[in-house]
C-alpha cells in the first residue's frame, strides 16, 4: 500500500522501535517514490515552468546516530515559500497526530523525523514522509 495513503496510529512507549533493517526496507519505498516525483518536477521546470525545483537532495536520508531518523532538507527562492511549506506540513503534522522536528529560514527547510515516544523511527515517519513528498510547489 501506498504509504501516503495510510495514517498514523497513535504510538505509546513501550513499543521498541522500528529494526533498522526494516527502516532501510522503507527508505528505499519512500525514495523510489520521492525520485520519480523529483525527475517529473525537474521535467516540469525544465519546460519553462516558474516553478523552481524544492529539494536540495531529492530523497530522505537516514540519520544513524544514538537515535535514527530521517531527514530531508528543501530549497526556496524566499522566506515566505520556506514559511508557506512549513505551514502546509504543520497542518499535514496536525491531522495525523504525528510531528516532526523543523528547521527553516530564508530559502530553506529541514525535515526531520522519528517517534519520541519509542527513540527511534516507526512507521508514522514513513507515513508523514511520504504525505510531505506530495506537498504541491
């Protein structure tokens, strides 16, 4: 199943956290998906679309410290393009119950996420991950 199409499920602690084997398994779904999205908005731009191209690294990367997650950084030509995405992913973060840790300032954003509850990642990530990649530019 499409992992966009799917929705948090509340997580408590006590659940251990996601296997890293299991965590790179959806990395590589989630940035199959990302990459084929990045390669049409590149197409896109590259028709003379005004659009510019958002992500700096087009695809998720895991962040293997004491804790993993996952991270994505996006580009923009403003403050307020930066603004306006990180409002669209604060409302996304709302409706699934499922928040992640933001960095933003002019012309860029960094999304960060991992389930505080359990200190690792678990599905939710992978769910609010892919529901970011379908954010309209």
């Amino acid at each position: 199943m499409d992992l966009a199409k799917k929705h948090c499920v509340p997580c408590e602690g006590g659940t251990p956290p996601m296997a890293r084997a299991d965590a790179v398994k959806l990395l590589k779904k989630l940035n199959r998906y990302s990459s084929s999205g990045a390669q049409a908005e590149l197409r896109s731009s590259n028709k003379g679309s005004s659009r510019q191209a958002r992500t700096i690294n087009n695809v998720w990367k895991m962040l293997d410290n004491a804790v993993l997650k996952i991270s994505k950084k996006f580009k923009f030509k403003n403050f307020k393009e930066a603004l306006e995405f990180v409002n669209k992913v604060g409302d996304i973060a709302e409706s699934e119950g499922h928040h992640p840790d933001i960095s933003f300032g002019w012309g860029r954003a960094e999304i960060t996420l991992y389930t505080h509850a359990v200190s690792g990642l678990s599905e939710n990530d992978f769910i609010l991950a892919a529901k970011i990649n379908k954010i309209p530019n």
